[in-house]
C-alpha cells in the first residue's frame, strides 16, 4: 500500500503579524487570535512564486532523506491555483530546477484546500497501476498574490507557504487508503478569483456561505470516508482536516460531536495554508511523535466548491 514517507516544508521570510492588520483594519485582537486562532502568517517576496516555494520545500525535503535520491524519483505533481504562467505547467519549471530525470512524469493539479488530498488519491493510483516507486506531491500556493492587503474578510486569513511530500508504492509510514470526493460547481462564486474595476486579480469570498458549506458537507463525507475503509467513526484516533480557521473547526466539532482533543488545530503561526494545511499539520504532529500507530481521517474542503476525504493509517511517523 502506497505510504506518506516524508515531508518537507518552506515558509516566507516575511511575517504578517496580527498589530499590523489592527493598526490597518482596527481588528479587534480576540477576533483575529481568538475566532480564527491565528497570530501570524507569512508572506511570499516581491518576485517569489509557487516555483521557488515549491523547489525549497522539496530541497528540505532531500535534506532531511538521504535516501531519496533525485534520479529516483519518478512522479512529480505540483497541487497549486496561483501558478508563475499561465503556461508551461509549475511542475515542468520545478523538475528542471530541482535536477530530476528528464523521464519523471510531471503536471499540476489547479485545486486548493481539497488538494491535497486529491493529490494523494492521484499519486496513489500512479504508483500501484503503473508499478512506480518514488512520487513527489508538491503542494504551494501563494495566495497572496491574488488578495488585496485593502480587504479586511481575506488578509487575516491565508498565509503563504508550501510542503514537499515523498509518497513510495512500498514502506512504512502513512498508510493511504480508500479517499471519497466532492464537487459543487454551484457555490463557485463564493470563493472566487475575477478581476476588479481596476482588473486586478483578486479574491473574494462568501464567508457565511464557505461555513454553510463545510458544517453540511464535510460531516457526511466523514461517513462516506468512513464507510469506503470499513471502518467505524469511533475507531479514529485523530481527524486531520483542513485548517480553515479556529472558529470552522470549533463549529464542526461542535456539529459532529468529534471529542475536540482528535481535532488538531495547528494555525496560529501560519494562517490557512490552502492546500498546504494538512501536510504542514502532518508535519508537526510527526515531530511529537503523535501519528505512530494511529488511524486518521484526512478532509479537504474549499474552492470549487471541492472537497475529499479519506483514511490514512500511520504505522509510523513520517520524517520531518
């Protein structure tokens, strides 16, 4: 069974700390640290996209594996929404410059918070069907290219940042099971990028109806999740879902019943990552030690509107 190996990570130089946004917007502190449980985010350079992101997650990623050698790796997807062009594809450009085999397969995904979890869902099916042995599921999306530092519903919110992750068709770590999908191309507007007056590129976002959309969807798919894989809710040790904001994922407990202390929340120093969260929060929970022996549920959810939900069995901690 395809395994989560290793993951590498990068963020930003740059920190967007919560007394910049009060002085900017008149944020009430208890809101930003409080509701969305988010101290800090960090913001890509003037010049820095989703290639150079990407290409440093990877590289710590190399460094922290040994074993992983370049010529090996045979799979290279990049999961991003903000890519450098509008063509070539991000993943041609991170191949070239982390010095992989001209005979790596290699493409994007355009998804966002359900990204990751497709990505695996893909990387899995490419490596059992066709009898590869290495993968890299890139995940990098530096939404701040696309918000407006005037809007005060956005820039709380994301941050900037992107993680590496080496999946192997064989060995241990994160076991990857069965994963479940979801699309609703109706609510695409609530979470959109169009240009302005100006036409500049920016985000907006229904907030109310992203929240409506998470507490009436995400619970259903956990059953479905549930189901694919033959087990029952109680039997999951941890829920590894995407860390929207502090407020989501207290409200989805709350809705499901989920006991909160298996609903890690990991945002205060990175605001939401898009479709970075869930491998960042994979990250830190194997630097404690936390995954070994553990049965986690995955779940993704976003723009789209999309979202994917699946299992994953960690028989031992990745390496971070």
């Amino acid at each position: 069974m395809s395994a989560i190996r290793a993951i590498g990570t990068y963020l930003p130089e740059r920190v967007l700390g919560n007394d910049e946004l009060i002085e900017r917007f008149d944020w009430d502190r208890a809101f930003l640290e409080e509701k969305l449980g988010i101290f800090e985010r960090r913001i890509a350079a003037e010049g820095e996209g989703a290639a150079d992101m990407a290409v440093a997650a990877a590289e710590d990623l190399f460094a922290k594996c040994p074993d992983l050698k370049r010529e090996d790796v045979q799979l290279l997807i990049v999961v991003t929404q903000n890519p450098d062009y509008g063509l070539p594809h991000t993943a041609a450009l991170v191949q070239d410059r982390l010095g992989l085999a001209k005979t790596t397969a290699c493409f994007d995904i355009g998804l966002g918070c359900s990204g990751f979890v497709y990505g695996l869902a893909v990387v899995r099916g490419m490596l059992e069907t066709l009898g590869l042995d290495n993968a890299l599921l890139i995940t990098s999306d530096p939404y701040s290219k696309v918000i407006d530092p005037a809007d005060r519903g956005t820039s709380p919110l994301f941050g900037d940042g992107a993680a590496a992750t080496w999946i192997t068709r064989e060995g241990a770590g994160g076991q990857i099971g069965e994963i479940v999908f979801g699309t609703d191309g109706s609510g695409a507007r609530n979470l959109i990028v169009e240009p302005d007056a100006e036409g500049t590129r920016c985000l907006s976002m229904a907030g109310r109806a992203i929240f409506e959309f998470m507490l009436t969807t995400v619970p259903d798919d956990i059953a479905r999740a549930c189901a694919a894989n033959g087990i029952e809710q109680d039997e999951i040790d941890l829920y590894l879902l995407h860390q929207a904001s502090n407020h989501m994922l207290s409200q989805l407990v709350r809705r499901t019943g989920i006991d909160p202390e298996r609903v890690p929340i990991r945002i205060g120093q990175t605001g939401n990552l898009v479709s970075s969260s869930i491998p960042f929060l994979i990250a830190d929970l194997a630097r404690e030690g936390a995954l070994s022996g553990r049965t986690t549920l995955l779940s993704g959810f976003g723009v789209g509107l999309s979202w994917a939900t699946g299992v994953v069995r960690f028989d031992a901690d990745p390496i971070v």
